[in-house]
C-alpha cells in the first residue's frame, strides 16, 4: 500500500483503538450468549447474559491457592487481552494504522506465540493439579497448530512480496487473496481459534479437568481471561481482513466500514463455530497437524511462489 494510502495516526488513537476492539469482543459475547441460549433452550433471548456475568464476575472475590504463584498467575490471566490489543497496532483500519510495521506479519507472529507462555502460565501459577494439565493439553495443541499458522502467514507474504500488512492489503485489489490462498486462511482461522483457547482447542478448558487452565480463576482474573478470549477473536478477525479479505476493498461503503464489516462477519463465524466443531484431542490433532495441515500449507506456500514468481 502505497504512503499517501496509509497514514500513521498519532498514538492517543491507541485508546480509541482499544475501545473499538472492546466493542468487538462484546459483541462477539452477546452472540455467544445469544446462541447459547438458543441451544440449550432456557427462553431466553441470552443477549443480556455477557453482562450479567460481568457484574458477577466483578462481585466475586479472588480465590487463592496454597503455594500459588501470584504474580505469574496474574500476568497469565491478564496476557491475553494484551497480546489482542498489541494484535491490533498494525491492522489498517481503511487508509489509518496505528503502527505501519514493515514486518507487521512477523509482529502478529511474535504475538500469538505468546500464548504459550499466557495460558501455561495460568494453569502453572495456580499451583493447582486441574489447571496444570489444563495448560500441558494446550501446550499440546500448540505444537500442533504453530508450524501450519507461521507458514499460512507465508503464503499472503509471498503473494504481496511484503511483510508489510499495509501492502498486504493493497495487492489484493485485482483478486482478494482467500479465493486462490483458502488453504492459508483456513489453517489462518484454525490458529485464531487455537490462541483464543476456542472451539475445537477447549479441552484446555475441559470440564474434565474441572475447567483445566480456567479452574482457580474467579473475580476479575476469570473476567480478563474469558474477556481476552474473545478479544483475541476479534482481533484474528480483524488481522484476517488485510492479509485475506481485501482489507477495506468494497463498493460505496468507504474503507474503514469494510473492514469492520468484514471482520464482524468473520467474528461472527468464530463464534458460531464454538458448538459446531467437536473438541481435539491433542495427540489426535498433534498427528493432523503434522501429517495433514503442515504439508497442506506448504503445497500452498509452494503454489504461490510459483505464480509470484512467474508474475515477477
């Protein structure tokens, strides 16, 4: 994207910034409440129930633990609504960016693999049996899912010859990048799902582990956690746009409304899909991962440095 199609707006727009992805994860809660009520019948609509769980979440007292690592245990808690807002720095909203990195795909990289250390260190600092294996299963998962999604980044990369995702976005104009990549993007959204601990990647949360990782949060640390879940959705959403959908390309509508059109309709897809995929066993998706989706997107990666390189 060329320097007159991105402007780097000055860094008080942070806090709007993390308003906006405020309002995405609570729109993305109301509908997981929404059909949540819907599949297990209670009556009503759930559109309320985010925010009573906030208030009673912010009425309850923090539980403690014997021995429990508290500092590491709130870092833990509290990482993931950090590593969605540092996600959003370098997603364009139209023509204005927070941060216009030249290595905005490695940022986004170097983000999600904190939350190997953000959701270990929630099962770790608890002291608490459930939680620890709550946070071995998702380390688990991550061996799995970590390779493929570093290498679905490559292909949109290699596409635009730029890691910036300003230009990313900008080569997309002929033909958006999830028609000839879908293979990239869906292990993309597969590693979305993953870092927020969603879907198929909940067994870290397993009722059969009295709530794995999950297990000793209560008060504001469970509110941060489970808020920073859907914040990170959102945040992938959003991320998703530049580096597969387009960015802010449409008709009529101006740019910074397509790409939060975009990223709802993809946030909304994230949140569906939380009841419809089954849960992954871990060693079941560690053979997957590596038997299947690794060399997947690497025939993807392989496809198109071919065409970049004929177009070159």
């Amino acid at each position: 994207m060329s320097e007159a199609a991105v402007t780097v707006v000055h860094a008080g727009w942070a806090v709007p910034a993390a308003g906006l992805l405020g309002l995405l994860a609570v729109a993305g809660a109301v509908l997981d409440g929404f059909l949540t009520a819907r599949t297990t019948g209670t009556g009503s609509s759930g559109l309320s129930q985010p925010f009573g769980e906030v208030a009673r979440l912010m009425r309850q007292r923090r539980r403690t633990t014997v021995a429990a690592d508290s500092l590491l245990w709130r870092i833990g808690g509290s990482g993931l609504l950090l590593m969605a807002l540092m996600i959003i720095t370098v997603v364009p909203l139209g023509r204005w960016t927070l941060f216009d990195l030249d290595v905005g795909v490695i940022w986004f990289n170097a983000m999600d693999v904190l939350a190997w250390a953000f959701v270990w260190l929630t099962g770790w600092g608890a002291n608490s049996a459930h939680s620890l294996v709550g946070g071995y299963r998702f380390l688990a998962h991550g061996l799995a899912y970590e390779l493929p999604l570093m290498f679905a980044l490559v292909a949109p990369a290699v596409g635009a010859s730029s890691l910036n995702v300003g230009e990313i976005a900008a080569a997309q104009q002929g033909l958006w990048f999830v028609v000839w990549m879908p293979v990239a993007f869906l292990v993309f959204c597969m590693g979305v799902l993953a870092i927020a601990v969603w879907g198929p990647f909940s067994p870290a949360l397993g009722a059969d582990v009295a709530g794995g990782v999950t297990a000793e949060l209560s008060g504001v640390d469970r509110l941060l956690f489970q808020g920073g879940r859907y914040a990170l959705l959102a945040a992938g959403a959003a991320f998703a746009v530049p580096m597969f959908l387009g960015g802010g390309a449409g008709p009529l509508l101006p740019a910074w409304a397509w790409v939060l059109i975009k990223t709802l309709a993809l946030l909304a897809v994230f949140v569906w899909l939380r009841r419809r995929l089954p849960a992954a066993r871990p060693d079941v998706f560690m053979e997957a991962g590596w038997l299947v989706l690794l060399p997947a997107v690497l025939l993807q990666d392989l496809i198109v440095a071919v065409v970049a390189a004929g177009r070159s």
